[in-house]
C-alpha cells in the first residue's frame, strides 16, 4: 500500500468515525424524544401490561412540601433540601388491602396514610390515627417511614426516620397508633435520610438500622456555620454516622453499633438494604453512599458486621449511590444489586450500577457492575428503583425513577455545580463558595425509565410506550397489589410533586402467584425470610423486605409472575429462625398466607 | 519535548521518558491513593488502543517504527481526562486521538494538540455516554501540591514552565474577571484549577512541543489566549472550557505561525533572488 493510499484511508476512516459518533448522538436524542406512549391493546399485546395514572381518581391527592433549612442556605435551598419524599406501603389493619403512608418534608405539613377502602379508593386515614401532625416545629421534617412488627402483635409498628427527631409509633390492633418514641433508644436528633428494620441476630425481634446523612449533631435549622456540604464529591467522609439498635420486642432498642463494627465510617448513606447475600441466614448490608463508594457489610453470625466492600469488588468506584434493591433478574436464586447513580450528558455520566454476583462465589461473594451489559446503565440523576415482575412473564423487571430540580425549563444549574464539585475540599465543602441557584433546574424534568427483563441477559427500556410520562423529580417507589388482581402496581413520591399511582392492567394470558408470610419464632412481619419458586425450569428468589430502594417500602407479600405457565412445583420457605418449609404443587392465581410452621412441622435444612 | 539522552554508571537515560514516568506516577499515585480509575481494562484499553494505532499509522504513512513516549502520554490522558462506565469510548478516543495527528495536518505539522482532540470529540458527539474527569482525586491538598511542584520542576527542565505559569496566571486573572460578571465568590471561580483535570491539562496538554508556537514569547501568548478564550466559554456556561479552549486557539496560533513563517521564508527568498 503505498503511503498516499494509506493517508487517504485514514482520512475516510477517520471522518467516518467522526460522523458515527455524530450519527449516534443524534439517534440517542431522537430515541429519548420520540418515546412515545401505545395504546393499551398495543401495549398489552407488545409487553404484556399497561400502566394508568389513577391517584385523583381513587381519592389520592398528596403533594410534597420541601424542607425550608436555615436561610443561610437559601442560596442553593433546591438542592440542599432535595430529600423527603418517601413511600411506604403496608396493610397496617390486617384487611387484606395494601395501604400507604407517604411523607411531606415541610414544617407544619401532614403525612398521609392512605387506607385502601377495597373498593377501589383510598382514604388518608393519617389525622385520626396519629400519624400525620409529625413535622412540627424544632422537631425536624420526615425523610420516611418505613414499617415493621416490632411487638410482635400482629400489627406493624412504624419508624419514622426525619432530619430530626426520629419516632417510634405503635400499631393499637390497627385502630391507632400510640407514640412511644421517649424511652425506646432511639437518638433524640439525627439527619436520617435512610432506614430499615431487619433482625440481623435473628432471634425473632426486629432490629433497626439507619445513617444519618448529615452529620448527626447539625441542627440544619439553625446552623452555627455553613460548612455542611460534603468534603468532595466522590470521596467524602464528612457526613452522618450509622446506627444499628437491636430490639428486645417491647418497644426499647440498645445501641450496638460499635460493637457490631458498624461505626468506622462517616460516608454519606443514602440508600441501604438487607439480604441474605450468601446463604449463610443471616441478613448482609448493602448501602449506597452518596459522594462515595457502595458497601457491603457480611453478617457474621449476628455477632459482628465485617466491612467487605473491597473484598466483593463494589468498593472502588465512587460514584453517587442512591437507591439499593435486590433481584434475582436471571432466576438463578440469587440476587444481583442495584444501585441508582448521576448520569448527566456530557457532564457526569457515573452510569447506575448492576451488581452481578459472580457464579460460584458465595459465601466469599464477588460482584461484576453489568449494568451496561444488561442495558440499565444510563438513567438520569436517579434515585429509587424496584426490582418487581409488572407483566408476569416469570421474571422481574426494574422501575426507576429520576430527577433532581426541576425549575426553570430553559436554565440549568451545571455549569456552576461542576465548577464547584471538582474543587478542593475548602471550598466545595462550605456552603457559602456555592453559586446561588437563582430558579435554575439541575437535572430537571427527567423520564422515569421501566427497564422490561428479556429473560435474556439484558432489559429493555418501555416506561413511556405503557403509559409513565410524567417527568416530576421522582424520590421513593413503592410496588403493590393494590386492588388485589395479582399485578404489581405502582406508587412514586415526588419531591416538591404530587403522590403518583399507577395502576397496572396485565395481558390475561399471564399467571402469578403470592406469598404473605407470618412468623411465629422469627419475627411476626417475616423480614428476612426467603421464598423460592421453581417452575417450569425456573427458580426465583425473593425475600421479605424491611425496606429497600430509596426511602421505600414494598408491600409484604411476595409477588411471582409466571407467564403463560399454570402449574408451580413448589415453593421453599426460609424462616429467619432457620426452618425451612416446602409446599408442593402450590395454587397458582391466588395470594398464600403461610404461617411459620413449628419445629416439628419444618424441612430439615 | 527535547529529546536528549544522558549517561551514568553505564546506563542510558532517554529524556523522553522522562514526562511518561511522571504521568505514570501521577496515575498510579491517584489510584492507589483514591482508585481515581474505575477499572484497569479502561486504562489498558486506552494506552493499548494509542500505541497500536501510532504504530500502525507510523509504519504505514511514514514507514518508520515510532517512539511510543508520546502515544503512551497520550493513551493515559485519555484513559484519565474521560469518564464513561463503557469502554468503547476509550478505544474510540485513543484512536482519534492518535489518527488526528495523520490526518489533521498542514505543511507538514498536526495542528491540534492529539490527546485534546480526541477529548473534544468524544464530549462533543458522543456526551450521552461521555464527561470529562471533573472531581477531585480526594479533595486532600498535599497530593495536589505534590503533583504540581513536582510536574512544574520537571517542566521547567525542559524549559515549558513559562507556559504553565503564564496559563494559571490569566486563569487566576480570569477568575478574578469572572466574578464581577457572575457575582460568585473569588473561591468558586478557582474551584476548577484546584482539581485534577487541570493538572493534566497545564502540564501535560497545553505544554505539548508538537503543537506550540515555537517562540518563548510566543508560548506565553497563547497560553494567555487559551485562559482568555477559556474565560468566555466559562461565561457562557460551557462545562468543557478550557478543552474547547484549547481546541480554538491552538490551531489558530498554529496555523499563524506557519503561515508567518512561509511569508518570511519567501520574502528571504525573494530578498535573495534580488540580491542575486
């Protein structure tokens, strides 16, 4: 070849790859514009569900409040008071109907609790029970809420974590609730922005776990100074400490976070989840960290939390973790991780993360981040997501939701939030040095995205195409079977946005079934306890939840779709207490309530 | 940079190598301190993909086996001054990057500096899976001023400190500008040149011998250009100011210098052919 034939080969080569790139940028805008919604039948046909936006409809008109912090912070007030929209679900008077609890972020505003009447509506029931006048003043605002029994009495119990005074409300037999805050351990103020109940030493009474974000001693009302930002934007080590309280069944906690180990960081937590990660019993930690990088936390025995964030391989890249959900998306019984990050267009572009387990490496437990390969990687500025079957085709799909500050259509924020980020320590870390926001948005009016498992090692995205348009800066996910019709539907906590529902319409021809697990040596509510299905070759692991995503809570059942299949093998229970219970040939199309067997009556493990 | 070699107890130091250790240094003391990759294979993709292609293009255009100092500054800036958890975008970029210097030339030069090209066009057409390293390696001061007192020493070896002073001067100067148009704080307008992206770019990218004017006087008028140049795009809110900065002005003064140099070159000749 000579070298003029070469040069000019280049050259094509090097234009042609250029306009590639051109090409590509072009089509991934006309992809994301051109998303339109399908008509119900073409949707049903095409993915086998359809989503409705119902929430006026069935009674439900619920807005969130932001906090308003100290004005010295007023500058940037958007973007520091970003949190607080949180949703819980929870069928918390035994009727059989999920009900849900939703969290404003503003002094003097009311929770709801929004009983679901059986008939189609719902009522907030929150201001006769006691659960609403909760964000008065010099108390701080709530952050969310999540339910657990902690009593053991039947009825859930809730924590309501806040920048603030955390509360503990007991469930009268579902006609009231009773604060019982004073006395039961829990820190008079913190800046929880995460929390869940789990029964880490699994002697059948719930335990709670919870980080404060800001640090725990800042009073975000009247600041003393404003050096309250985090000390970098993927390294900080500025922020709140964590909390394990272990419960004793009556209402009172003890601190044991040191002792378990859990007290070495002062990451930002924004997210956290616990599992049984590697088959040990015992539920494992997953947080996310905001300005940092995710953790692991292996439970040894219930005596001691081992840091082991390196050690799985999830602890090095820092990124912006805001959600942690866990699905078994290739139904090989057991879990991968799904941690929601910022992706910003040419600016920031962490991509979320997917943690895989890699196959054979528990209880050594090692992860791969293969959000790119299962095409989940790119959002926006995301926070929560759910792992949960919508179409009940037999494997579980993902629901995110994103959006940061919505303001000002036509002015973003950016520019001046990454000239500020990328810089040293004393300057990102004080409030002040940040440019005033000035009604700009930052990451403003974003889709949310429904990722649709393939079944085939990658998800695709159809949010739009079966109906969720709505572009609110998205918080908290909550998935539910509202009217009891064996489909997932879907509730999103907006902050300063309304309380959206969507209700879901499956394809007929699709089968599912339920467990509502009830404890009785381990914990009443059943956290930690895993159920998994075999069915037509596949096998699906699920587990009770004391909260997962982003200051959100599924309901209590565990909900399995199976496609087209109308027989299920059977179904293996994992009781926290260590029993195993198998039912054979369970019906399918209808919910299990599945009390925890005695002893006597359990599978050997 | 020069190129020079020096002798001592029998071995031969190629001065050449003497910026690729130090980016390697760079690199490693990031990582190891704050894991600033967020995985090896991006690295290794993007250094592999440079020194493939340099060589390759070398052999074919020029039809001599090259020295892969350059190719290996360039593969690790890339690896380093983009961000994106795919990987392609590394191997595109190192491509361009080193392809840029094959097919962008005139009168015999490469007129874009190469590792900035292909950053450019990486966040200029493909920002949906793009972003330019933008945060700092543990907002810990001492690794800063490390990194910068020991890259201004070596630069000043090879006689290019000038440069970097005169560019973080008009950027201090700049900054300064700036907040009478903005109204931010002196702070959040230095806030950038504090993170490690303007490491790279002082010492290694606007430094470039390839595609610098050649006068001393010269350099620093440029340099001074490129934070002027910068300071608009700034004032427009364009996040990847200095990068397109540099992307306008180096060219330009380029081609001026070239030009200007064939203009006197002529007119010596048309001198000549008079006196003759």
């Amino acid at each position: 070849m000579s070298k003029t034939v070469a040069r000019a080969s280049l050259s094509i080569v090097f234009v042609a790859l250029l306009a590639f790139l051109g090409v590509d940028r072009y089509l991934s805008a006309t992809e994301t514009k051109a998303a339109e919604g399908l008509p119900k039948e073409a949707a049903l046909e095409r993915y086998g569900f359809f989503l409705e936006e119902v929430s006026r409809e069935i009674g439900i008109d619920f807005h969130h409040q932001a906090p308003v912090l100290d004005s010295k912070l007023d500058h940037i007030m958007p973007q520091v008071a970003s949190m607080g929209a949180a949703v819980s679900i929870v069928d918390f008077d035994r009727d059989g109907w999920q009900d849900i609890y939703v969290t404003t972020s503003k002094t003097g505003e009311a929770n709801a609790l929004y009983r679901n009447l059986g008939d189609g509506r719902f009522e907030d029931v929150a201001p006769e029970l006691g659960l609403a006048d909760v964000n008065r003043s010099g108390t701080g605002v709530s952050m969310g809420g999540v339910w657990g029994d902690f009593n053991n009495d039947g009825y859930e119990d809730l924590f309501l974590y806040k920048w603030g005074s955390l509360e503990l409300f007991r469930n009268d037999g579902g006609k009231g609730f009773t604060r019982v805050t004073e006395g039961s351990g829990l820190p008079a103020w913190s800046n929880v922005t995460a929390g869940i109940w789990l029964d880490y030493d699994r002697d059948g009474n719930l335990d709670l776990f919870f980080g404060s974000y800001y640090p725990e001693d800042l009073d975000l009302w009247h600041l003393e100074h404003t050096r309250i930002m985090p000390e970098s934007f993927e390294y900080a080590r500025n922020g709140g400490r964590k909390y394990m309280l272990k419960g004793h069944g009556d209402g009172t906690f003890t601190d044991v976070t040191e002792e378990l180990g859990l007290l070495d960081q002062r990451k930002w937590m924004m997210a956290v989840s616990a599992a049984d990660l590697r088959g040990t019993g015992y539920p494992d930690l997953f947080i996310a960290n905001d300005y940092g990088t995710d953790d692991v936390y292996f439970n040894e025995n219930g005596e001691r939390f081992v840091d082991a964030g390196e050690a799985t391989g999830v602890g090095f890249a820092p990124k912006s973790g805001m959600n942690v959900a866990f699905g078994d998306i290739t139904n090989e019984g057991r879990y991968s991780v799904y941690v929601t990050n910022i992706s910003e267009p040419g600016v920031l572009v962490q991509g979320n993360n997917l943690w895989v387990p890699e196959p054979g490496s528990s209880p050594t437990l090692r992860y791969r981040n293969m959000a790119s390969t299962f095409k989940v990687d790119m959002g926006g500025w995301s926070y929560a997501a759910q792992f949960g079957d919508l179409n009940n085709d037999g494997f579980v799909d993902l629901f995110m939701t994103n959006g940061y500050v919505s303001a000002d259509r036509k002015s973003s924020y950016w520019y001046d939030f990454s000239k500020v980020a990328g810089g040293n320590r004393a300057i990102i870390s004080d409030a002040r040095n940040w440019p005033a926001m000035n009604g700009r948005s930052l990451s403003g009016y974003q889709a949310k995205r429904l990722w649709l498992n393939t079944g085939q090692y990658r998800f695709q995205q159809v949010a739009q195409a079966v109906g969720v348009h709505e572009t609110y800066d998205g918080r908290a996910i909550a998935f539910a079977d509202l009217w009891n019709r064996g489909t997932l539907d879907i509730v999103v906590a907006h902050q300063r946005g309304p309380l959206l529902v969507y209700r879901n319409t499956t394809a007929e021809d699709r089968n599912w079934i339920a467990f509502d697990l009830e404890g009785s040596e381990s914990n009443r509510s059943a956290i930690g306890a895993q159920v998994e299905l075999h069915w037509a070759g596949n096998r699906q692991l699920q587990h009770v939840s004391g909260g997962s995503g982003y200051c959100s809570q599924n309901q209590r059942p565990l909900h399995f779709g199976l496609g087209e299949h109308t027989h299920v093998e059977k179904a293996v229970i994992r009781w926290p207490s260590g029993r195993t219970q198998v039912l054979d040939s369970p019906a399918v199309g209808t919910v299990h309530h599945i009390l925890e067997p005695s002893e006597r009556e359990s599978e050997p493990v | 940079m020069s190129s020079s070699s020096s002798r001592s107890w029998g071995i031969r130091y190629d001065s050449r190598y003497t910026a690729p250790l130090l980016i390697t240094a760079i690199l490693l003391g990031g990582h190891l301190s704050f894991g600033i990759l967020e995985s090896y294979k991006a690295i290794l993709i993007a250094i592999g993909v440079s020194m493939i292609t340099e060589l390759a293009l070398s052999r074919l255009i020029r039809g001599q086996w090259p020295h892969l100092a350059s190719a290996y500054i360039s593969g690790i800036s890339v690896g380093i001054l983009i961000r994106t958890p795919l990987y392609w975008p590394f191997a595109v970029a190192s491509f361009l990057t080193i392809a840029s210097k094959y097919v962008l030339r005139y009168r015999g030069r490469h007129i874009w500096n190469p590792s900035n090209f292909g950053i450019c066009a990486m966040l200029f057409l493909a920002p949906h899976v793009v972003a330019p390293l933008s945060v700092q390696w543990g907002n810990n001061l001492w690794p800063m001023l490390v990194i910068w007192i020991l890259g201004a020493a070596i630069i000043a070896r090879f006689r290019r400190f000038h440069i970097c002073a005169t560019y973080v001067a008009g950027f201090f100067l700049f900054a300064f500008v700036r907040t009478w148009f903005t109204g931010d704080s002196f702070l959040a307008e230095i806030a950038p040149i504090t993170g490690p992206m303007y490491q790279l770019f002082v010492l290694f990218m606007i430094t470039d011998p390839k595609t610098t004017v050649s006068s001393k006087s010269g350099q620093m008028v440029v340099a001074f250009v490129i934070a002027f140049v910068e300071m608009l795009f700034r004032l427009g809110e364009v996040v990847h100011a200095p990068f397109y900065a540099l992307f306008v002005v180096g060219p330009i003064a380029l081609l001026i210098e070239i030009v200007r140099k064939d203009r006197a070159v002529r007119a010596e000749a048309v001198v000549a052919e008079s006196a003759a």
